[in-house]
C-alpha cells in the first residue's frame, strides 16, 4: 500500500503571516523571489525558516509519506519555494485560480474540492493553516470510509514547528503498511 499523501501548504505554514505589528518570527530570513506571471524587477518578498528544509527532509527521508505541494503558489512551490529550503522537486496538485474574495467560499477551504477528487481513496496528511470545522468534518469522514485522513493547522502568524511534523510521522508510522510480514 502506498505511503500517505504530505500534503504542504505554503503561505500560512512555511510562509507566516505578519503579526498586526508586520513582524514576523525571529526564526525566518527575507527571499526576494520573482513567481511564474511577474518580471524580475517585479519580486514577492517571503520569509522562511531554513530549519523547515531539514525538518521536512527528515520525515520525508522515513519512507512513511509521500510529499506535494498543495498550494496556490503551484509550479512555483518547486522551483522557488523548495530549493530555499533545500527541498527536492516535489509534484504539486494542479490547483485551479478561481475568481474567489475568501479562501471559504463554500464555507469550507477552496481547495478542498479539488484535493478530494485528486486523492480519490488515497490516505492523506494535509498541513494548511486554513480549515474549518467542515473541512475537518471531510477528514473523519474520509478516515471513516478507509481513507485515513489527517489535518494539520498551525498558527499562520507561526507556521510550521517541529511537533507537526512529529505528529505526521507518528500518525504515519501507525497506519497498515498493507505488506505481508
């Protein structure tokens, strides 16, 4: 059996959100990066945690899930986002730009439509820092139909820390494997 989908978001979990004040952690270094769309001379400044590379490799490194990127940032997530970090080229859902004014407008996470109809019966692990009770509500649902299903929410204005990632690999490392002893 295959290994559980790692979901990554970016913005909100590898990318913080400034606190009311425009700070952001302490932890996180400035990257001027120019997306798919925009001109050099036209960049997106982020700040990343040079850990979460590390982190992230560790757990990817167990064998126990298998990593993409689940972001609106898209191809971008792999050429830009990923090599800051130290991260290999990792596919990414192919989510669609919808003309949307909230990220729930259906009162749960706009990609989760699309993330349900890529995974099909996949297990899954999703770090977003943008779910709602529904959303949480199709997770159990789909655990309960055998599609084990995990949802990781940090903080937006923190992003991604350490026992996150040690939950997912505990989470993974429990599930059936589906090989024969």
């Amino acid at each position: 059996m295959r290994p559980p989908y790692l979901l990554l978001d970016i913005d909100g979990v590898l990318i913080p959100f400034p606190d009311t004040d425009g700070s952001t952690p302490a932890t996180h270094a400035r990257h001027d990066v120019v997306p798919a769309g925009r001109s050099a001379d036209n960049p997106v400044t982020v700040w990343l945690n040079p850990d979460h590379g590390p982190m992230l490799m560790d757990v990817i490194r167990t064998g126990l899930v298998t990593p993409v990127w689940c972001t609106s940032w898209r191809q971008d997530a792999t050429t830009l986002i990923g090599p800051l970090l130290g991260l290999p080229m990792l596919p990414h859902v192919d989510l669609p730009r919808p003309q949307i004014t909230t990220s729930h407008p259906n009162g749960y996470l706009w990609k989760r439509d699309h993330v349900d109809a890529w995974l099909g019966d996949a297990r899954a692990v999703w770090i977003d820092d943008d779910f709602t009770g529904l959303d949480h509500a199709w997770a159990a649902e789909r655990t309960a139909r055998g599609a084990a299903t995990l949802l990781v929410q940090p903080d937006p204005h923190l992003g991604l820390q350490p026992e996150y990632l040690t939950e997912v690999a505990m989470w993974a490392s429990q599930l059936p494997t589906g090989r024969a002893a």
